[in-house]
C-alpha cells in the first residue's frame, strides 16, 4: 500500500500545482521522471499506468488474476484514449506513469525487507518473557527482524514507543498482575458483541483479508464515502500507506525489544496453572506468533486513523462493511458479521484495539500504548514530509 501510494501520488502530482514531489523528503527515495515541458498529460492515465504497473510486480499472481489487472487496465485506458481524443498525450502520459512505477519499484527492492533476515532462535524462557505457544524456540523467516527494515521516513519510529510494565507475578495489585488478570476475567464472560467485535478485526477468523491488510479495504471504503477529486485521494493514499508501513515496523521493532509474555502464558502459569494440555486456558481468537507489547493492530489503527484525521478532519462519520456477508457461529447461531459505523478515525482504532483484550490475546495496556505508538509515528511523519508547497 505504501509503495503504491506514493507511485501513484508522484504520477499525478506535476498536476497538482499546490503539492509538491516527495523526493528528497522519503528515505532513499530516487529521483523520479520529468515531465516534458509544455506538453499536455492525461493525469488519470498515468495514475493508471503506475498502479497497474505496481500491482503486477509487487504481487505474485494466479493468471487469472493477471488477466484480471490487465483487463481493468486496458477497460480505463479505452475510456481515458476516447475522453482525451489525442493519441500523442495518452500514449505520453501512460509512459510517464509506468516510468514513476518503474523507480519506485527499483526503490522497494531496497529496503531490507524482513522477509529476507535469517531464522532467530530463541534461547531465555524465563518467566515474563514471550516464547511461542507451539513451543519451537526458531522464529523462521525473518519475522524478529522486521524492526530493521528501512522506514519510508527517517527517524519516524524514533521516541514513539513506551514501556511495558515491571514484570510481578507474586502481587495481584500490581499493575501487571491486574492487567493480565483482566484478560482472564473478560474471558469468563465474553458478550455477543465483543466476541463479534473480536472477530471481525480478527481477519483470518472469517477467511478475510491477510492479516493486517483489512485497512486497505478500509481505506477504499472511506474514499468511497468521502469521494474526494484525485489530488487529495492520491496524497490521503501515500500518505496513509506511508503512515501504516512505518507503524509495522516501528511496532515490531518494539515487540522483539521488550520480549513481553502474551496473556496465554501468564494465565497458564500463575492465574490457572495446569499440567494438562487438554485444560489450559485458550483466548477467544488464535495468538499471534510474536510477543506481547506493543500491540500490532493498535500501532496500526493508531498511524491509520491518525493519517486520515489530517486528511479529512476530525468527527468524520464513515461505515466499515469489510466482512459484511459473511457469516460466522458466535454461539448463537449463523449470523452475518455485518458492519460498523463511527464518527471519528479514533474511534475505529480504539474499537480495533480493545477488540485484541476482548480476544484475550494481549493486555489493555499493550493496545493503549499501542495506539499512542501509532498516533506518535503518524504524527512525525506528517512533521517530517511536506505535501503541500509552502
């Protein structure tokens, strides 16, 4: 999402005379194409000669599903050469936009994507300390080293991140004795709407999006309901997707830092100890592999809503239909999973982070300083980069 958001902003923004290019602004970021002085450009055509052009390198497709890029490709370019009625500026302006593509795709391959780090292997099982529920201390495919891809702004995730509390397993009013305790406590008595809740931000739990991706679909919801001209959806795009790429990281830095247990094994341990597997306390939903603190989808609602709030203002109503149709047995029968309406982005990602406890796979204070990380991130971002022309 975030490549894409600033391919697309940077093929249309030599049309946009109140913004301005972002190199020079994102971290290693190329020089991007002219264009030719004095000639005309169809912007929409160039738009979509970049997405189409990103979609097909970033992603591994079925053929099915490249016939399918291709196809909404060639249906809008037929309609963009008959609106333009010149064959020199639309064949110019599908060069230019397949160009900006083309650096920005030379640029993504450089990032250190943690994808490529070695397996890290885990050796301290002390308690207090995450270590994963299927009891493999061999964290494959660079999952720990996430943190260490290249962030699209530099020094974005610096100062966001807080600390977890001091680990106490003996005093039940300790603040990390009484946060655990919540998750359990909440368990016991799960409502209909927070299981519901819990699911549905819960991607996989309905055979949804991968998970974290959901904020895409999010996202295409609330452009369709703001509708807003090109200019402003290309700079909400870029500079959200930016804002969620770095909260990724900035969150997982953070996690393999702190090391911090999830609730499974503190409640297993010290609330309901148990030597049979068959007896030992499950969360509503699936945990993670990876710890605890910060919690990943409150750093991202977070830098997602914070984003948009610069975008498009505070108190702005949108509804989230993402898993609306699908159904889903939450005990009481087959029911549609439906929609959520909010009036504000906070709104959604408090909702998004409080749905992680009521699914018992992390503590309150793990999704409230989560959600500040993200705020924090997308904060620095939106003083880091500069948009507009001053």
């Amino acid at each position: 999402m975030a490549y894409c958001g600033v391919a697309l902003y940077e093929s249309v923004v030599p049309g946009m005379p109140a913004y301005q290019s972002l190199y020079g602004q994102l971290n290693e970021m190329p020089v991007m194409p002219k264009t030719e002085p004095g000639k005309a450009y169809h912007w929409p055509t160039c738009a979509n000669a970049a997405l189409a052009e990103m979609t097909r390198k970033l992603f591994t497709f079925t053929p099915a599903t490249n016939d399918a890029v291709q196809k909404l490709e060639d249906e809008l370019n037929g309609t963009y050469k008959t609106e333009i009625g010149d064959t020199a500026v639309f064949e110019r302006s599908k060069a230019f936009g397949k160009a900006v593509a083309e650096k920005i795709l030379g640029w993504s391959a450089t990032d250190h994507q943690w994808s490529s780090w070695p397996a890290l292997v885990l050796t301290d099982n002390s308690p207090g300390l995450w270590w994963p529920e299927n009891n493999n201390p061999t964290i494959a495919n660079g999952l720990a080293y996430w943190g260490d891809t290249r962030t699209m702004v530099a020094g974005s995730i610096e100062n966001v991140t807080s600390t977890p509390y001091v680990y106490n397993d003996a005093d039940v009013a300790s603040p990390y004795y009484k946060d655990y305790k919540e998750v359990y406590d909440l368990s016991k008595n799960l409502t209909y709407e927070q299981k519901r809740l819990a699911k549905y931000y819960d991607d996989p739990a309905v055979n949804g999006y991968p998970s974290g991706s959901s904020y895409i679909s999010v996202f295409k919801q609330i452009l369709d309901q703001q509708d807003p001209a090109l200019d402003k959806a290309a700079y909400a795009y870029a500079k959200t997707g930016m804002s969620l790429f770095d909260a990724t990281i900035g969150s997982m830095k953070g996690k393999f830092h702190f090391m911090q247990e999830r609730p499974f094994q503190f409640i297993r341990r010290v609330i309901q100890p148990s030597n049979d597997p068959a007896t030992w306390w499950k969360p509503f939903i699936p945990t993670p592999p990876y710890p605890d603190f910060p919690a990943n989808h409150a750093v991202f609602s977070g830098a997602f809503a914070q984003a948009l709030t610069t975008i498009f203002g505070d108190n702005v109503s949108f509804t989230n239909s993402t898993y609306k149709g699908m159904m889903i047995d939450l005990g009481k029968g087959t029911g549609d999973m439906g929609s959520y309406s909010y009036h504000s982005f906070y709104e959604f990602a408090n909702a998004i982070a409080i749905s992680r406890v009521y699914g018992g796979i992390h503590t309150r204070h793990a999704v409230e300083e989560g959600t500040k990380q993200g705020i924090k991130t997308a904060q620095n971002i939106n003083i880091k980069v500069k948009f507009m022309r001053e």
